[in-house]
C-alpha cells in the first residue's frame, strides 16, 4: 500500500471507494498496513487508510480496530474494546480531520509512531506586556527553612484486593479478575501493601499521608494523577470515586495542598480539548470536581477558576508566593484532540494566560513556583510547545524560583537555558524537579522534602523518602526512610564542594552536576539508580551517558537529545536516549504505557513479529 492508498486518502472519492470493502476486508487491509509501516511514508499510508475509516463512521472504524487489536492478540479481547470504546471517538474525530502529510500528520507519526523525524518547531511569536528587566535571581535570606512536600502520582486502586494475583494478563493486576486470580487460588499473591506490577491499595496512601503529617510541612504539592491504570474500565463514575478518595486523604492527613491536573483525572484518560473542540468532549464535570477539591485544600478563591480548563493562579497566604498551577495535557502526545488541522499555537489562550500571571507577580514583586503534570522536556510534550513555554520562561526567570513536574513516574530534572547553543553554569536560567511517583510500579513509593528559603522561596535542598513493600512478610505499617539528598550527594561531588545549607540548589548548581557527571561516571550511575529508586535499573553507558545528560539539559525538548527508533515507539526509552519496543516494555502500567496509543504500539509491536516471520 502505498502510493495508491494515500492518494485515495487524499481524494474527494476516497469514502465512496472505501465503501465497497467490508469491515472484515478493513482489518485485513489495516493489520497489513500495521505489517507494512516501516518508515515515515508507510506510516503516512496507514494514516490514510485509517482515515478512509473512519470516513464510514465512528462506530465503523471502532468495529475495524477493535478486530485488528483482536488478531494481533495485543490485549485481551476485554481490554481491546474497552479502550477502543473509550478512547475511540477522540481518535474518529482527529483522523476525520487529519490531512495526510501535512504537519499534523507528521507529527502524529514522529510523536506516536517513530517513524518520521520530528518536524521543525514552527514559529510563534510570544508578545510580553513589557521588556524584560535588569532584575536577576534573589540571593537567599538566610532566614531558617520551610519544609514543603512534593508527591506525584499516586494512582491508587480502590479495587485492589490483597492476595490477588499479582502476574495477570492485564495491564493493571492485584485484582481477581477471573476465579483463577482470585486470593487462595493464584501462585502470586500480592501483599497489603502493594506491587511492582499493581497500582497501590488505598492503605499505601494513607501511610505516605501520614508519614508526610507527621514531618508537619509548610504546604504540600501534588503534581497529579489520582486515577488508576484500569484504562479500559474507567469511567466518570470511577474517577469521581478515586478524586474523592485521595482529596478526602489529602484533606484529613495534610494541611494546604496545591495540587495540578494529571493525563489519568478524567475518563477517558489524556483527552483534554480546547475550546475550538466540540463541547460534547469537554470533561468539563472532571474541572468542575478537581476546582471543588482544590478549593477545599487551598481555601483560596482563585482555584475556583480551575474549573475553565484546569488551570489556576494562587498567591499563598501570607506571602510573595504564587503558585501556577497549568494543564500540560494540552501539549500530551497522547491527547488525540491535540493534533487539530492545523494544531494550535495556544490551546484556550493558556500561554497568554500563564504570560499574563507572570507579568503580575513581577509587578508585585512576587516569586513564583509553576507546578504542572508533564515536564517540557520530556519526550511526551510536543515539541513546539515547548519551545513556546521555554520562550516564557527565559522572559520570566528572575521571577520564577522553581518548576514542579510528575508523570514519569521516576526521580529526573531539567535544566533551562538562555542559550542552548551553549549549555553552560552562567546560561542556565531555571530548574525543573521531577519527582518519582507513590505508585511502585517504577521502584519503591516515594515523596520529597524540600527545605525552602521562606522569602525568596528557593529550593535550598531536598530529601527523597522511600518505602519498602516488596517484603511479602509485611504486615505493619511500612516505614518510610531517607534515601538521598541532593546537597549531601549531588553538592559533595562538585568542586569546590556545595555543602553549606544557605546555598541555594540554583540552575548553576544543577548544571555544573550534570558537568560531575561528564567527568565521573560513578556520580552519573548514582543518579541512574536513583531514578528508579535501585528499581530494575539499565544499563546505560557510552553514548546513553550522552545522551541522558543532555536530556538533562532539555527543557526545550527540541534539544533534549531524544531520537527516534525505527519502528513505533511508544515505549519507554531504556536509557539510550532511543526507544525500542518489546514485549517487556508493556508489562508495567506506567503513565506513558496506558490507553489507545499504547495499544497502537502493542498491534505494532505483534505486526513486526508477524512481519519477520512472513505470515
């Protein structure tokens, strides 16, 4: 297929033609299509054979997936339709409209499918209410520290059930989903605490609640994700469910809490449209509860306004501190409603929103902290977005004292630059701290303790705490530890040494470990393992060393290092800066393995099999 069907694709007769071939025809020609992708060309010709589809109707081209996800055996048949049921209209209305070969399309194939370079960042420009100004970074005060807790993803699954087997078919286990998963009939029990392979029971929640209360922290923050990885079940009723429970926790164990919006808190997962989407998809219910939430940690008026599209500005009491709390989903590869004809520069005005905000606290002379779910660097945010943010925040970074992210589910940073050209300790300009996730399937559940100048609120140092869970034997309450801190085992490996407590970690601190880790690989594997928390970690030498580092440095992703792998790759990259697919990479419902696009990539993935064995 080939020329042809991409012609016909492109055609004023293309529904007419596809009309003569019957549903069972269609899985046939599309799973040959999946067979047959191989390069960027090919995957613009399975774009347009799945957009002659979906040109039969929404129900039609469901019906086509769903039996080509069946033949592949990707998923279990249960699995298959329910993620195809859920997430199926957003994928009929963005191949409805997409225009093979054009710069939707293509970055429809370079972020979802590898197989097409990314397409160069288009230009945009960003217009700020006034120049920016001679002011830099404030020098601490050094006044005493603030403690203020970071959590992410917690992802808790209030159909957990102990006992369960924990070594299911499914992407989610721990749950007895047929008699044979049941507790007393499965050979691998899941404990009370958790799993590797499982999202958390709720009691795991309230033990991180409780162990956080008990360091009595200033405030908290919570870079999103409440809902479970059950992605082909869930619906508004179970999300509601999970928002309730884990904001009720939040409320009952902790004090103020800001908290931000994560690709899994409405159903179906990742689909957050813009205003120039039909309002039949917005999840406006989803905004409607999360504002409510938030207003009852926060107690501030303007969170109310998160209820728009997720997005809110609060200035903490008592403070020069605003928090900005702003929905990434709206740059997520994985959010179908994004990749419009053409995309959006600016999905509901948020940038002009977020500039907006910004200009205000510099006005008043405010620091600001931007908490948000997915990092601009990381390979899930779209390319020229985040450019567009990188943009504002070079225009800001004297006002802006941190960045907070979540979603990977692992202990990473970024580190933002003025000139990216060249890299350096006096051209970074802002710090971005992603931190690992309370649900284990990553490495043990953590959280993070951030000592906080309580006047210019940067971030003196942090503390990572982690539980143990895996000990089958674990019947009391899981204790949770110290594992590192970043001055203590980052500042005692620069030269000269960062060891002083009233030194601030700036964008020069952070950049000049990424150099300690150029010139001693034993201070990059330390930082490898700690990703994950010692969990299943990689192998990553040479040129995966490289290429880490860089990512490092990429909080505009266009210079993140990040490279395609022949082949689709929605998988996890394993450390090589490359991503390569197998079977291994699906086992663990990570944020970035879970909903239709994952399951394009498992067809794709059995396709390629099918392919070297000639069937």
């Amino acid at each position: 297929m080939k020329l042809a069907v991409l012609l016909i694709a492109l055609a004023p007769a293309a529904t007419t033609a596809a009309q003569h071939k019957s549903a069972d025809d269609w899985i046939t020609t599309i799973w040959d299509d999946f067979k047959n992708a191989v390069d960027c060309f090919s995957c613009q010709a399975l774009l347009g054979g799945l957009k002659l589809v979906s040109g039969l109707g929404e129900s039609f081209m469901e019906d086509v997936i769903t039996g080509v996800c069946s033949i592949s055996g990707a998923e279990d048949s249960d699995v298959c339709a329910g993620v195809i049921a859920n997430e199926g209209p957003a994928v009929y209305y963005s191949l409805k409209n997409l225009k093979p070969g054009s710069h939707t399309a293509k970055t429809f194939c370079a972020s979802l499918v590898g197989l097409c370079e990314f397409p160069k960042v288009r230009p945009y420009e960003i217009s700020f209410p006034s120049p920016k100004p001679p002011t830099t970074r404030p020098l601490p005060s050094d006044k005493a520290p603030i403690k203020v807790v970071h959590f992410s993803d917690t992802h808790v699954d209030l159909s957990y059930e102990e006992g369960s087997n924990y070594d299911c078919s499914k992407p989610i286990c721990c749950r007895a989903y047929t008699e044979k998963d049941a507790p007393g009939n499965t050979t691998s029990p899941c404990g009370p605490w958790g799993n590797s392979k499982c999202d958390p029971p709720h009691r795991l929640q309230e033990s991180m609640m409780a162990a956080i209360a008990d360091i009595d922290p200033a405030f908290s923050i919570y870079t999103g994700d409440v809902v479970a990885h059950d992605v082909w079940l869930v619906n508004q009723t179970e999300v509601l469910q999970d928002l309730n429970a884990t904001y009720s926790s939040l409320e009952n164990n902790l004090g103020l809490v800001y908290a931000a919006l994560g690709n899994h808190d409405a159903a179906p997962l990742n689909l957050f449209p813009s205003n120039k989407i039909p309002s039949e998809y917005n999840p406006q219910w989803a905004y409607d509860a999360l504002a409510e939430d938030w207003l009852t940690l926060t107690g501030i008026p303007s969170v109310q306004k998160a209820s728009e599209y997720g997005s809110y500005s609060a200035v903490h009491p008592d403070s020069k501190l605003r928090i900005i709390s702003y929905n990434s989903i709206f740059y997520y590869k994985y959010n179908f409603f994004s990749y419009t004809e053409p995309m959006e520069f600016d999905p509901n005005n948020q940038l002009g929103w977020l500039i907006a905000q910004l200009q205000e606290a510099e006005d008043a002379k405010q620091r600001v902290w931007l908490i948000s779910h997915i990092p601009t660097g990381n390979s899930d945010h779209f390319r020229d977005h985040s450019h567009y943010f990188d943009q504002i925040i070079q225009r800001y970074d004297a006002t802006i004292a941190a960045l907070f992210f979540g979603h990977t589910h692992t202990d990473e940073f970024q580190v933002s630059y003025s000139d990216y050209k060249d890299r350096n300790w006096d051209t970074a300009t802002a710090m971005g701290y992603v931190a690992p996730s309370m649900t284990p399937t990553s490495g043990p559940p953590s959280f993070r303790v951030y000592e906080i100048d309580p006047v210019t609120f940067g971030v003196m140092d942090f503390t990572q705490y982690i539980a143990n869970i895996t000990d089958p034997s674990l019947q009391t309450e899981p204790e949770w530890k110290p594992y590192y801190s970043a001055k203590a085992d980052y500042g005692s490996k620069l030269s000269p040494a960062v060891k002083d407590a009233g030194v601030e970690l700036t964008p020069a601190f952070w950049h000049n470990v990424t150099v300690a880790m150029e010139k001693d690989t034993t201070v990059f594997q330390d930082f490898w393992s700690r990703r994950t928390r010692g969990f299943k970690v990689p192998a990553c030498t040479g040129d995966c060393i490289s290429n880490e580092i860089c990512a490092l440095r990429g909080a505009d992703a266009q210079y993140s290092c990040y490279k395609q792998a022949p082949g689709f790759s929605f998988e996890k990259r394993d450390g090589s800066g490359v991503s390569h697919l197998s079977e291994e990479s699906f086992q663990q419902p990570e944020c970035n393995h879970a909903g239709m696009a994952p399951l394009f990539a498992k067809i794709s993935h059995r396709a390629k099999l099918a392919r070297e064995r000639g069937e």
